[in-house]
C-alpha cells in the first residue's frame, strides 16, 4: 500500500497556457483552485504546454519556487493550503528538536564549514519592458541557486541582494538528511533544531523535504535539511 497527500491533486489534468509576463500567483490560481499561500513576484515569459499541476511546479522549483501543502485549521477542520515562494521566505514558528544522541535514528549528515561550501547565486530581474537582467555572484564551479527578484532591474540592487542570499546559503552547518520516529510530526517548511552535542555542534535549518514510513519496524520519518536559519 502506498500513500500519497493532497500532492495527489496535482498529478491530475493538463495545462496549456504562455504569457509573456506572468506573476507567481497567476501562475499558480491557473493550475490550481484550492487554498494557496504564494509569493508576490514576477517572472518573466513562462510557458506551460500540456503539463499537470505537478509538472509545472517542477519546471518552477527549477527557478528556485518550492511548492508544498501545509495545514491550517479553520474551526474544528485541517484544510490543506498549498505554498510556492522561496522556502526560506516561509519560515514558520513550528521548530522540532533533533538530537544526536536520543531521536536520531540514522543520518547521512555532513558538517561543512562555510569556507569549503562552493555556491553560485544566479539573481534575476526585469525591467518596465520586461527585459532580463541577470547577475551571477559566489564561486564559478559552484552549485548554482537561481533566484527570481521580480521587477528589481537596478544592478547594483540585485548585487546587494544576491549577496545576501550567498551568505545565507554559505555558513558552517550540515548538509543531507535524518531519519527519526514518527514523533515529533515534522512538515517541510517547519524547522529542525539539530543538536550534536559530542561535537558541540547546533542549529536550525529548514526542512526541505519529508518522508514517512510505516512498517513492522515502526513509525519513521525521514528529513531533508535545507538552509540553516
């Protein structure tokens, strides 16, 4: 038996749409018609050519736009709202303790200082005409983050800002992911706290993905980290 969250939605239906200026939200609201949460930002040309909802948010985590359900409660109900935006813009008050010592289960953690990270930061931006403007920041062999910055056009802004983000995603921390119990019920956009006291090692960091498992060797959920916070 598999088990899949509303996720399962979006697999569904085809799309066919271009624009030659688009906003998140559009993009969004035409692909789906339930509850969302989306960041106010602007892209460029997009195109969708016979493409599920699912799809779609592929192509656009591949502009740096995570999408994922959350649940808010309204009365005595949980109603899923789907999120898109940078994941870091997201950040909620939810933070779960993870300590190496009693809810690890396993890991394939990997403690970097910040020194031997190599990221590249892509920026983007466009113009009253809709034109790109496209900055590149950070090490020149390093994994590349692409971030969209709307109608931002002034190069020494999308400097600034790409600075930003490079500091973000450069400081001492751990990369890769844990397994621990079904308890504490994790989500992605929620925090981890990480302790690793051996080391003296902690940190919060986003949590990117989750996965759970059920099974004759009980409840587990597995984490993919994300950026320290």
């Amino acid at each position: 038996m598999e088990c899949e969250d509303e996720m399962y939605t979006l697999k569904k239906g085809q799309f066919t749409k271009t624009w030659r200026s688009v906003t998140l939200k559009e993009i969004i609201s035409f692909i789906y018609k339930g509850k969302a949460d989306v960041m106010d930002m602007r892209l460029s040309a997009f195109k969708i050519e016979n493409a599920s909802p699912a799809k779609v948010l592929q192509d656009l985590k591949s502009l740096g736009i995570y999408s994922y359900f959350y649940h808010k409660k309204e009365g005595d109900n949980f109603v899923p709202v789907l999120r898109s935006g940078f994941l870091y813009e997201f950040v909620n008050e939810k933070r779960h303790g993870y300590d190496f010592s009693k809810n690890v289960i396993q890991n394939d953690l990997v403690y970097q200082r910040k020194e031997d990270k190599k990221i590249k930061i892509q920026v983007i931006g466009f113009d009253k005409n809709n034109k790109q403007v496209k900055l590149e920041l950070g090490d020149a062999d390093g994994e590349l983050r692409t971030l969209p910055f709307g109608n931002v056009s002034d190069p020494k802004e999308l400097k600034r800002l790409g600075e930003a983000e490079l500091m973000r995603f450069k400081q001492d921390g751990f990369t890769g992911g844990l397994e621990s119990f079904g308890w504490p019920l994790a989500e992605s956009g929620d925090t981890a706290n990480i302790r690793d006291d051996k080391y003296g090692r902690s940190g919060n960091y986003l949590i990117d993905a989750v996965k759970v498992r059920f099974g004759t060797g009980g409840f587990r959920r597995s984490l993919e980290l994300g950026i320290k916070i």
